[in-house]
C-alpha cells in the first residue's frame, strides 16, 4: 500500500504489463462504447424530459473522456531515491518528488489526463469538473471483469459499474455540472423539478433500508436516504443502462436472453453477476458508524434496493408484481 501511494505509475507499468494486455483494454472499450449507447438511448426516451434538456444531457454524454486501465504517459520517478532497510528515508523521498510534482503545476493549464487513483487500484470514479470516468486496471478482473467469461457476467459486472460512472454525471452532484465541468444550470426549471421528485423517491426508499438491526439499548439504524442519494442513483441507473447495453450486445451476437449458461438464463447471470460483486460481511458496529458518514449504501441495499426498482429482475427470476422484489411503485430516475 505504502509502494502503491508513492509510486504508483511505476507499480502501474508492471501490473499493467503482467495482469492488463491490450485484448484486455480492447474490451472494456468495446464494453464503455456499449454503455454509452445504451445511456444516450435511455435519455432519448424518457418520458419526463423535455427536449431542451435531453439535448443538453445528449451533449454532455458525448463529451465525457474515458480512461481506462492506466495514463496515457506515465510519471518518471526517477528523482526518488529508494534505499533497502531505510524506510522513513523513502518515504520523505516520495513526499518531496510529490510536492515538487505539485508545484510544478503552478500556473501551468490543467493536465485533464492526469489520473486521480493508481493502475492497481480496485476502484473507478467519475470527476465532475473533468467530465471524465476512470477505470484504473486494478479493478478490471474478477469479480468485476474477466475476458474469458460469458457477457452477461461482464455486463452485471463491470458493466453496471461503468453504467454507475456514467450515471453520476446526471446524480443529483454531477447534474449541476455541463460538458465542460464547468458549474452551470443546463436544465430547464420544469424539467429541473422532475427531476428532484424522482430522486426524492429513491431518497425516501432508501431511507426505509434496515442497516444494523435493534440492540440492548441501541434502537435499529436506517440508511440516510440523502447522504447516500448520488450513489444510489447511479446504482440505479448503472443496472438498468448496462442491462440495455447487454440486450444490444446479445442481439448482435444472435442470442437471446433466454438462453441458458449452466442452468441460469442470460438474464439471471446478469443479476447474479452484479450482486457478487457487492457480497461483504460488517460488523453491526460498522455498520451503524456508515450508516451515519458513507455516502455509499451497504453492499446488501446496493443489490437490493437497486434490483427491486428494476421489472427485468422480478420477471427473471419469477417474481410478481406488488411483491417485495418487485413493487408496485418503483423508483426510477435514470
């Protein structure tokens, strides 16, 4: 870990080389082409949005960058000096390559290739004054992402995760902001109001999510509908893009999403792909403690409060209507 903040790119390059090949990169770029498809069809057919806005939120998805795997230049470390056996050593070496690199920006324009997390990190994240999603190759293999398993896998995977990036530049955070990053109301004012009921929804609903159950004194703890409301909407809107991005990919591809994959229909793959990658375990204590700060729901709610707004998920697996997988009054924004 202690490496990996120092001297990232340099691991980068190695981890690249060995565990990230170009078929690897071709393909999460043939998967984010498919994704922004996917959201640029959904946005063209929402019911709630007027044309002005659905323009402006057409032209701010074509104007998001994508970096996927690792910088398009790498950094040169090459004035850190690592010793064996003389570790504080190093690490003021690496704080003061990173404070000369800083300072090196003074009054120079923003490097918007610049990335904000390491190749070996297993994460991703969408920058809203960037208009970019990054993808570090660190978390572009299983469970998110393997290249030799079927798509519906991928899709639930590391597809809904892109979907999720993409999906925080129309959250109620990344929506203040245009194509350029700059902060700047693009909507129209009725369109804005839509909008706000709709996540209003998701707010609500997730405020009714259970995160830590009654204990002695302590009376059971409530997800924080607001404080996680972006992430939950890009969740939402992530399952449901990737999902139409899957439908293209299999129609392509001649195949239906009835097919079958050791026992389970594409469709089901998809879900049960997304939902391992969300399985954890948390002490009832941590529980709480996020529940108060993390702007991120539990892993159990970011399955299932996302799946139970999604109709494809109860007709996968045989749900009905007005049953708790598969309510009555949904929400959706995206």
């Amino acid at each position: 870990m202690a490496t990996d903040r120092a001297l990232g790119e340099a691991v980068g390059q190695d981890w690249v080389k060995e565990n990230f090949p170009p078929s690897a990169k071709a393909s999460m770029d043939k998967l984010v082409a498919a994704l922004e498809k996917a959201l640029g069809d959904d946005i063209q057919t929402l019911p709630w949005m007027s044309d002005d806005t659905r323009k402006a939120a057409e032209e701010k998805l074509a104007m998001i960058r994508n970096k996927i795997g690792y910088p398009e230049k790498w950094r040169d470390y090459s004035s850190v000096k690592v010793k064996r056996g003389e570790y504080i050593a190093n690490l003021h070496s690496a704080a003061v390559y990173e404070r000369n690199y800083n300072f090196a920006k003074l009054g120079k324009p923003v490097d918007e290739k610049e990335w904000g997390m390491t190749p070996p990190t297993v994460n991703a994240y969408y920058d809203s004054s960037f208009n970019d999603i990054n993808f570090p190759a660190g978390i572009l293999q299983p469970p998110f992402f393997d290249p030799k398993i079927d798509d519906a896998v991928n899709f639930g995977g590391i597809g809904v995760v892109i979907g999720h990036e993409m999906t925080h530049g129309f959250d109620d955070h990344g929506s203040q902001f245009d194509g350029t990053g700059n902060l700047r109301q693009w909507w129209t004012d009725s369109d804005r109001k839509e909008f706000t009921a709709r996540t209003e929804c998701v707010a609500k609903e997730y405020s009714g999510f259970e995160a830590a159950p009654a204990q002695g004194d302590a009376p059971a703890a409530y997800l924080n509908g607001h404080l996680t409301l972006g992430e939950n909407t890009a969740d939402n809107g992530g399952l449901r893009i990737a999902y139409m991005a899957l439908l293209a990919a299999l129609k392509d591809e001649g195949k239906s999403i009835d097919g079958k994959i050791d026992g389970f229909t594409e469709s089901q793959r998809y879900f049960i792909g997304f939902a391992q990658v969300w399985c954890q375990n948390t002490r009832d204590a941590e529980a709480r403690r996020r529940a108060l700060t993390d702007p991120h729901s539990p892993g159990r709610w970011r399955v299932n409060g996302s799946v139970e707004n999604f109709d494809e998920f109860g007709k996968a697996f045989g749900c009905k209507k007005g049953q708790p997988m598969m309510p009555e009054n949904a929400c959706r924004v995206w």
